[in-house]
C-alpha cells in the first residue's frame, strides 16, 4: 500500500468521472489530487486511456514537478499542476480538460461574459482568458510557464483564485481548481456548461446584456460566503 | 410512515425524471408536488445530488414557505414554488432547472416565438420571458419575490396559467408547471425541445415567420379543450 | 391472434426504432406499416409512451382512416397515413416524426439544399418542402388535408414518391415512407443527419454551393438503378 | 481459419469503434486495416450494419482492388483503399466516415483552420479539403479516382501523408489513415472534435486568428518527433 494511498485514490475517481461527464475525448483531460501535508500530488499517467486506469498508475509529484512514486510517466501538463500548487496554498484539486465548448471560447480567445445566474452562482466575473504565452515561454519551460501565465492573467485582473476557480488558456483550453480534486472537476463540468449557454445567448441575441450587479451579488451569496443558504 | 407519503414520493420520482430527460446537472433543478387537501408541498432537499434523493429526503413546505416535515434544508428556491402554489390554485407540480436551450433564452431576455405546431400542441403564444426584477426586489426576499415577478408578468400579458404553464424568468432559468409534477415535468421538456428548434429555426432563416393563427389553434384543440382528439 | 399479426409487428418494432435513433421526444412521432393485400395498415395509438407500447396496442385501420381492429384510439395523424397509402400504391410503411433539425428546416419552410453525398446517396433533389395549407384547409379535415398537401406539393415539383421518400410539411415537421416501415424509420433518421449538415454547412460558408450534377447522379446512382453497387 | 486472420480481426474490432464513438449512422462508414507482407487488407463488407458486423465477414481485397477473399461484396469505397495503400506505403489502416460536422467541413469546401492546441497535437497545418473531381473523373472509375484527389491535392500542398493523417473531400466526407486501422479510427475522432470546435470557434469570434508558429511547433512536438514526451 502507498503512503499516498489517499490522493491517488481521489484522483483515480477524480479522472474517472471526466469521460462520465462527456468532458474528454480518449486522453486529452487530466486531474490531480495535492496532500498539502506531504507536499505531492497524484495525477493521471500521461497517455493512458481511461478505461485502462487504476488507482495503482496515478503517479506522486512533489510542488517542483519531480516524480517521488510510479513507474509511469505522468501527464505532459504535471508542471502546470505543480506551479499552481506550489503558489496558490489552498488548491487541493487540478483539471485540465480540452472540453468543447470551454475550448471553443478559448480558442477564440474571449473571457466568457456573465449572463445569467447558472454563471453566477459559481463566480462573480466573466471567466477570464489568459492570452497565449510569447514565443519565448514557448519554447523554453512551456508547461512550467503556463501555470506563470495563468496567475499572472490573475494578477493583472485582480482576481482571487479561491474566489474564481476556473480559467481559459487563450488558443488552448480550460483550466480549473478547486479545495479538492472533486471540486475542480465540478468546476470544469460548470465552465462547459456556462461556454455552452454563452454561445447560444449571444446567437439568440446579438446583444444580450450582461448581468446586473445586483443579480450577481445575490446569486452568489446564495452559494458562498456567510450568509449562504444553498445545499445541506 | 409520513402523512405526506403520496406527494413524497411524487415528488421524489417526478425530481428522478430530470437527469433521465438530461434537463440538470448535477443539483441544479428542482421539482415539487402540492397536496392541495393539507396545503402542503414536497420538495427536493437543497443541493442534494440526484443519485443520493429518496422519498425520505423529500422535504414538506406549507404554501407560506415553512418546513413541516423533514430533516433536510429544502431547496433554495423553496418560495418561489410556495408564492405561485398560493396563489395559482390549480397547479399540483412545479419545476425549475436551468436546461441548455431554456437558459440561453432566458439569458437572451427573449420571449420563444412560435415558430410551429410542437409549440402549438402545447400553448398558443410565444413562451413568455419575464424581465429580471428590479434591485429592491432582488436585494429583499428574492426567492418569494420571483413567485410574483412570474405573476405579474402573467397579468401584464393578460396569460392565464392553466393554459400557458412555463415561463422564462429573464437572466435566469424557465420554471413550469401543471396539474401534477409529472405534467410539469413533462412541460419543462417541452420547453426545452422548443427552445432548441426555435434558435435552429431563427438559424436557418433568419426572416423566419410566426406560425398563422389557423395552425396555432388547430393544434392546440387537437390536444386541449372539448374537440381534442390526441391521446386516449 | 390477430389477422394483421404480420405488420402489427412490423409497426410495433418500427415504432421502437424512433427513440431508439432519438427522433422523438415523449409521444412525438408514429410509424404506421400497411398490409396491400388486406387493404390495411397498422399505427401506433394516439399519445401512448413508447415504453407502454406492445404489439397488441398496434391498431388497424383500412386507407379510408376507419378502424378495423383495436381497443384504442389510433395516432392523430391516422389520416394523412390513410390518404398516402391510398394514393401512393406502393408504400409500406409511413413514418412522421418532429425529430430537431427536421422540425428546424420546416419551421423556417425551407427545401434543404443538397450539399453532399449524404443526400445524394439517398435523393438527387433538394427535400421538398410543402407550404402550409390555407386556413379553409386547416380548419376543415385536417390530417386528410395534410396528405393532400404532401401530393400536391410533390406534383407541383414533379417528383416521384418513388424516388423521394421524405418532406417536410412547412411550420410542422418531416414525413418519410418506403416500401416498408423500416425503411421509412431509416429515411426518417437520413432526413435528421442530412438536416443537421445542411444548417453546419451553411454557418461554416454562407456561400456554400449544392452539390453538382455529376456527383449527384453518381452517388444516387451507386445505390439505386440498374447499376447500383451499395449493400449486398 | 483464414490466412488473414489477424487484419480480418483488426478491420472488425475499428470498424465496431466507429458507432462507438457517434462517428456513423447505419452503414455509413468503413475500416481496412493492410497487411503489408501479403500485399492485402481487410475491410467492411458494403451495406452490412454495425450489429450484423463478424470477424468472418471482413473482405480481404488486394492493393489493386481485385477481392481475394469472401463472400461478401467488398465496400463501395474500397477502390480508395486500395489505391491509397498502393501508393502511400506506410499505411497500415484507412477510415472513412460520414461524421457530423467533419462532413459539414467538406460540404462547406473549406479547409478546417488550426485554431487551437487540440489540433496542433495532431498536426501542424489546417486539415486539407480536396475539390470535388471534374466531372470525367466522376463519370469514370469514380472511387479509384478519389483515392487520386486525395494523393494530388496532398502533392499540390507539398503535404506528407506520414505527418498529416486526414482529409476532406470536397462535398463528400473525411478520409483518415494511420500506421494501424486503430490509429486511423483515432484520427477520425480527432477531426470530428476538431471540426466542431472550429465552427464554434468561428461563431464565437468571426475574426478568430489561427494558432502562432510557435504554439504549433510546440504541442505537435510534444506528441511526436525525437523530443516527444507525451505518452509512455
């Protein structure tokens, strides 16, 4: 038995559920699994389909993105996951998905606008899109410098990762997070759902509005914070 | 055994066909069913994922919005089902969810035009679209003044709700209803296939006509009123 | 046993195919499959789930749209099957569902324009569709007038209900045949995939081109006529 | 037990992957997968459906397209096969689909642009679109010649068909192929994901740019080439 016995199996049933909630197409999705005690994460093995996966294949990787347990490689954005960890303390969970719709918008290259409650119930912003990296970062530590470029496009917007906990990576696709492995793949089912009713808003009327403060304000409190009143 | 086991598990089984009919994901949605005889309604319990739901857990609510029964917080949008269960008295379910095409609509603040007969077999005007309340309205008892933002915008368009059962409400998401949960149910669906033909139909021919008159009544009495003949 | 056993099957397994292929929602389609020698055809009963359907509930009716056999109330469209088969000698089998895309073209009455080999395989024009008939029509016997519109439409083309087995009513949804019930549940399910291109080919060029008539002929060709060289 | 078991189960296990993955309706679709020492290869017979499909039915063809075994008739398209193995000599599967909106893409006539990482990991230019063929060419030995239009247009864009596994034809559909019919298979669901996330792409920003050079090189690289790190 591992002594990270605990976070490889949430991050086996984490992955799991991506093909179940038709958010990856074969490999092209990833979650890991942090133990902020112990410093490592458990990702997906890169390349392996998921109906060969188990929890035994999940690899253990420490914040600098070195390889502490598995006879597997792990999954080619394990960097990203790492810097991430490394410097937003709260994430307990990471997904990286090429999902339809979120990739779409990424690809465009457009923050998602908020337009409607379904959106803001779960963040109080557009969900933003970092632009693609510079050639330089490209070619050097390029999955190391993504996760650079998604804080910085946090940073510049003033944006707290534990208040939004999703972002698309302009000309790729989406990245979400979360207090646990579970969350963030809740987080990556919300983000399809909202880029998919975004496009159908806009197509239906050119100039849909974004939501009014007010209604924003009040659907996310419903979800968040003291006064909350949602769920058990 | 509860006093309210007929409606419980109403409820419970109406709230189970949302996920078959793929109109929520995850918790977001919820179904009542109305006792009329003890003025009480059964509830999906707030944020409670579909897969977890029993009878048991349904929740009982008074048409004032308090709990009579049940360990469980009731969903958040309990007193939107009260407020219209007191005042519309022939309704015996309700539904909210935020299903794809719905959404999108209601995000569009535009009413669905009636484009042809699957929206004429079901109502005889275009699926009305309720503007978002006004910030006083919202920052108060939000929930309770939803009820009657559907309501007046049924007064306003002169609608009665025994022949129109749904709406949009604007920015947010449809709610419909009907003589029993399952009926409401059923007509969330509905709405949801119409919504879908209508933007592919505005899609297609951007001039795209309202259907005549002729048709609209046709066959809405082929399915409603003293002549239909649809059904056994 | 029945005297119409043979195609109360036919009907009863074509019926099923429909939410199988998922062309419809609920109760939104039937399947009728006629017996030539007994002057009769069977057809799902009005507003019956597809889950409660048995052979037994199959009900038969002569191709003047009376009842011959059966302890329900047969579809609502009864009639316009009963009028094709009357007319059109050699169908076996009608089909009419408001399966999405279908439903979307009619809705926007417009003839879908033959962009591809995929219509091609199956008919060298554009699928015709029939206007809305005039209010006296409507008002008057209804479905019966509904079949009369199918032909006139067709005459007024001059197209061959041999060699076309599909069209779309204008405001209303699709109608397919064939020589049995089961080929018309395949055209039914061709018209939907041909739809959804259609609309797809069109937002990705504006100025997308129909098919030319040398691909047209060559691919109706491959599969119909003398020559054909599809299937076994 | 044939000589050409192992192709005729290689052919049957892909072909079954197509209905799988959503990528054919009916028979609208055919595998081959070669064996490269005999000089064959095994494909679906024409116009048998999915579930009718065994191991004993495959057809085993030569590269000249004469058959070599079975009882069956050999696809409509084998002629395409057989010319693309003969010429193309590393070929070790080949798929043809009439997938959704790939075949949009190729009814539209437009190449699909590289918009995004998801493309980039599969090939680094936008997935070519041949012109329909002159009308001799249709009228003449209209497979065998698509097999032509797909290896000139690939000559005309100095196209290699070791790098770039997948093409439209103009007004027909896609053809995909790989080292194996798995791997062919592959890249067809590859080109349906990204032929929808282009259109999307598209809707969402009409002005939406193709991916930089730098990108391209990059993630293409990632899955292949010497410095490849993707995968184990």
């Amino acid at each position: 038995m591992s002594n990270y016995q605990d976070i490889k199996e949430q991050a086996y049933i984490a992955n799991m559920q991506l093909p179940k909630l038709g958010l990856v197409l074969f490999t092209f999705g990833n979650v890991s699994a942090a133990d902020r005690n112990k410093g490592v994460f458990a990702i997906k093995p890169s390349g392996v389909p998921y109906e060969d996966l188990s929890v035994e294949k999940m690899v253990i990787v420490d914040f600098d993105g070195n390889t502490v347990e598995g006879n597997l490689r792990s999954s080619s954005d394990t960097k990203t996951h790492a810097v991430l960890y490394k410097h937003w303390e709260d994430i307990g969970g990471i997904v990286h998905t090429h999902s339809t719709y979120g990739t779409a918008w990424a690809q465009s290259q457009r923050a998602i606008p908020i337009f409607g409650t379904t959106h803001a119930d779960h963040l109080t912003v557009d969900i933003p899109c970092a632009p693609p990296m510079d050639d330089e970062m490209i070619k050097g530590n390029y999955e190391y410098e993504t996760g650079f470029q998604i804080m910085n496009h946090f940073d510049g917007l003033g944006l707290s990762y534990k208040e939004v906990e999703m972002i698309l990576v302009g000309n790729h696709a989406p990245f979400t997070w979360g207090k646990t492995a579970e969350k963030a793949v809740y987080n990556s089912a919300v983000l399809e759902a909202v880029a998919q009713m975004a496009i159908l808003t806009e197509q239906i009327n050119a100039n849909a509005a974004r939501l009014k403060d007010s209604l924003i304000k009040k659907h996310y409190e419903r979800k968040h914070g003291e006064g909350a009143y949602y769920g058990q």
